[in-house]
C-alpha cells in the first residue's frame, strides 16, 4: 500500500495528538483523506473473547450510536470490534452516508494490503467470502474514502503486540470518546482503559453487569435510552454534514462530464489548420 508520513512538527499533523501525548506523540504513516480526523471521532476497543451479555447490550446501543454521523477508528480485530467496523460500512443504515471509518493496522503500510486487511479480521476463506460489507469496502478503498494509519515502519510485517498496544493508545488520543464494548482485569483492553482514564479522554461502556471491572475504574455506562444525550453532550450530531458527497451525486456528475466530453464538437479545418470551433481559453 502507498503512504505518506506526518511527523508531529508537520502542519496537518492532529494538534489533539501533540496536546494529548506530548513529546510521545508517534510518527505517522497515512494513506486516504487525513481529514477523517477532524470529524467528531469515537474509538472503539473491546477485549477479544466478549461475553454474550455484553454484545446483546451493545448491539443494542448501536441502534442509538448509528443515528450519528460519526467517524469510526479503530484495529477492528476482537469480534465485537468487526461488528462495528461493519456498522461504519454498512449504507442500508447509513443513507444520508455520514459514517466515516479510519483503519490503524499494527502493520507496516508498505506491506498492509485492502485483502490482507480484511482477511486477517475475517479470515480468508469461509466468512471472508461472505463479509456481507466487502463490496462497499472496496469501493470506499477505491474512491479514497477511508483513511489508512499506522505507526509502525513501513517495511515491517509482523503485527507485534508492543505495536498492537501502542496503536490502540494512539488511536484513542485521537478520538473525542472511547467506546470500550467489553474488558476486564488481566487483558490488555483493561489495561488500556486505565491508560485512557488516566489521560482524561471521555471513555464509555455499555450497562452491563459483566463490566464491573470498568465500572470500579470510573468508566461510565450507557445504554440504547442516554448514550445519545451522552454523545450530544460531547459534540455529537445526528444532523453531521457527510464527509463524501452522495454516490449518486458523484455518478451524474460522473456522468454529465461524459457527456461534456462526448458531445465536444469535432475540430475543423480552417485555413489549411485544424481548429476547435469553440477554443480552450
């Protein structure tokens, strides 16, 4: 995959990322419209193995959360996380197309692929096949609509868990709320919550009894009734300009510029030279 790089000294690098982390604040590795980070931003991570309790509930309070037009970032790799990285590409829910996703791989982008990142969260036989969003995940790579980060080097392969951890903290300095599905002690979710909390960015969970642990950490809980007055509060919108205009809007303006072109009238001769009967200027 192409990238840029951004260092922190650079101007459109995310101010939020310089306040937040200071003098930490990673060299990034960017491919797509950088300007995804200026929307209203939420991360999403959960531990890998989510209780049955805690998907019920949040697929709940997803019914709620999608009515914003929000920007999604995130590894997108524990089950609960796949599900909401589907939500950010899911167009039946999203007609008025004010979802925006961000895709911060622990691998290196020169060696990060549209296929690899796909198949190494769906596998790539079986579900891969059937990842019921792949068509507008294609398309959304195509036209230069999602944004691609790492902070790993380029040329490096191997997804490290130091680069793993390390990625999910960065993708959390730069969101305006962390959304944490599930986590408790012992994994390295809970081990992030504290990280966030500690840094003073606005963190949730869902109103779940098996979150107990987060509860004891100060997290607030949520559900499908209050998180949009939650989300409000933080400067969420339902009401959020799309970050891309409309696809049918791109198609006819696609296709009135054919159109221009097909009926450009054909050159003439004139004077022995061949000439335009209406000249660019």
């Amino acid at each position: 995959m192409e990238y840029q790089i951004l260092n922190p000294g650079n101007a459109e690098y995310p101010k939020r990322l310089v306040q937040r982390m200071g003098t930490d604040a990673p060299t990034l590795y960017w491919n797509g419209p950088l300007r995804l980070l200026e929307r209203f931003t939420m991360a999403v991570a959960s531990a890998d193995h989510t209780p049955g309790k805690a998907m019920v509930a949040t697929w709940d309070m997803l019914f709620t959360i999608r009515e914003f037009g929000l920007n999604y970032i995130g590894g997108w790799h524990a089950v609960m996380e796949t599900e909401i990285f589907r939500l950010a590409l899911d167009r039946k829910t999203d007609k008025q197309y004010t979802r925006s996703l961000v895709m911060f791989t622990a691998r290196g982008l020169a060696r990060e692929t549209w296929d690899g990142f796909l198949g190494d969260r769906f596998g790539y036989r079986g579900p891969f096949t059937g990842f019921p969003e792949k068509e507008e995940y294609y398309r959304r790579g195509r036209d230069g609509e999602v944004l691609v980060l790492s902070i790993t080097e380029p040329d490096f392969k191997r997804m490290l868990l130091t680069n793993v951890r390390r990625r999910n903290f960065v993708a959390c300095m730069l969101a305006d709320v962390v959304y944490i599905p599930f986590a408790e002690k012992g994994n390295k979710t809970y081990q992030l919550c504290k990280q966030v909390v500690a840094s003073g960015v606005p963190i949730f969970t869902c109103d779940c009894d098996v979150n107990h642990d987060l509860f004891d950490l100060g997290i607030p809980k949520f559900n499908r009734k209050n998180v949009g007055r939650h989300l409000e509060s933080l400067g969420a919108s339902k009401e959020a300009a799309p970050p891309f205009p409309p696809r049918e809007e791109r198609a006819a303006e696609s296709a009135r510029h054919q159109s221009l072109v097909l009926s450009r009238p054909e050159p003439r001769r004139v004077g022995g030279k061949q000439r335009e009967l209406f000249p660019r200027k």
